[in-house]
C-alpha cells in the first residue's frame, strides 16, 4: 500500500487530468498518478507511448502501463478512487482508462519524462518500433496497422533511432525463433526503406 504522502500526490495529479490541455497531457498525468502510487516504477507502453514518439499521430483511448500491479498496488489504486472494470483501471470523474497488458520483461530501454513533478518512464523508441515489427510479421506480407505504426516511429526518428540495436535485438530474436526473426527482417528493411525514401523526399521538397 502506498504511503499517505503519495496517496495525496497521486490524488492532486488525478483531480488535474479533467482540466489537462490536451489528451496526451491527460494520459501521462494518469501516468504520474499511477506511479507515485506502485512500488515498482511503471513503464508507459501502448498507444500513448506511440504518440509521444510519433509526434501525436497515434490517438489511444487508454493508458497502457507495465507491469501488472501487485496487491499493495491494486490496494493503492482502489485507495485513489480506481476501481477494475473488466481489463481497464477507470473513475467516473476521470476520461483516461488505464489497461496494465503485461509484465514488460521485452522492455530493456526507457526514457524517463518529468510530469508535474513525478519521474515517467516511456518504452525506448527502439523498443517500441521492434514490438510494432513483431505484431507486424502476424499478417506479413500484407501491411496491417502494425505496420503502419512500426512505419511512423521510424519515419519520425529516422536520424535518432540506433538502428545498429534493432538490427542486433532481432538478430537475437532470430537464435531462438527463427521464423519470427527473419520476418522482423524483412519488415524492418521494408519499413526501413519507406521511410528513408520518404526522409529523402521531403528534403527534396522546396521550402514554401
């Protein structure tokens, strides 16, 4: 169970998400919330992480955190007024759900963001496109959603992505599940080449 400090912290981040400019804003303030309250630091996965990286493009309806909450979290959650609706955290007065997907044991890089104060923790750009490539090779070759997102984290990171590590993690990938990697390789380097004809073209493009 979280401490009362925190319980009162956790309860003054909730009471803003309402009055948030934005739903960005209102997802990583439930995020700050949350984390004041688990004892073991969450990691902002999902849909909001997309749009962090994206640059807004992705528009989710809920907060996806990992990993899943222990009794003295699920304690702390129900304290702030949260109650568990099928797979989703919510509160009546509140318009951010918040789904914990699973325990995140994949995730080996994260940012750390300052919200109102509170240290979040947002999955690595680079972890994030691979978990896209991977839910891509489902319906590969045909390009679904997935694709769609692992192609948008890379065309907005182009320069700053360490591709070096994506090649390398599904490398490794490939040593224990063969099939899947050599599928992440192929999406990687189709995803790869999309965005970096589309990065060359938009520097073609004259300025207006």
């Amino acid at each position: 169970m979280a401490r009362n400090d925190d319980l009162r912290r956790a309860k003054s981040l909730l009471l803003k998400i309402p009055h948030a400019r934005s739903e960005q804003r209102q997802r990583l303030l439930m995020a700050a919330a949350v984390t004041t309250l688990m004892r073991r630091t969450p990691i902002v996965v999902g849909g909001t992480a997309e749009a962090y990286w994206a640059g807004g493009a992705y528009h989710p309806t809920d907060l996806d955190l990992c990993p899943m909450p222990n009794a003295s979290d699920v304690a702390a959650l129900r304290a702030v007024g949260l109650s568990k609706q099928g797979r989703h955290w919510t509160r009546d007065d509140l318009p951010v759900a918040v789904e914990f997907p699973g325990a995140g044991d994949d995730i080996e890089r994260s940012v750390q963001v300052v919200v109102d104060g509170v240290a979040v923790r947002i999955i690595a750009r680079e972890d994030l496109y691979l978990d896209r490539v991977r839910q891509a090779t489902a319906g590969w070759p045909h390009e679904d959603l997935s694709f769609d997102s692992a192609f948008g984290i890379a065309l907005t990171n182009y320069q700053k992505m360490d591709w070096m590590l994506v090649r390398d993690r599904i490398t490794a990938i490939t040593k224990h599940k063969p099939s899947v990697g050599e599928t992440m390789h192929r999406v990687n380097r189709r995803v790869r080449a999309r965005a970096r004809r589309r990065a060359i073209e938009a520097l073609a493009r004259p300025r207006q």
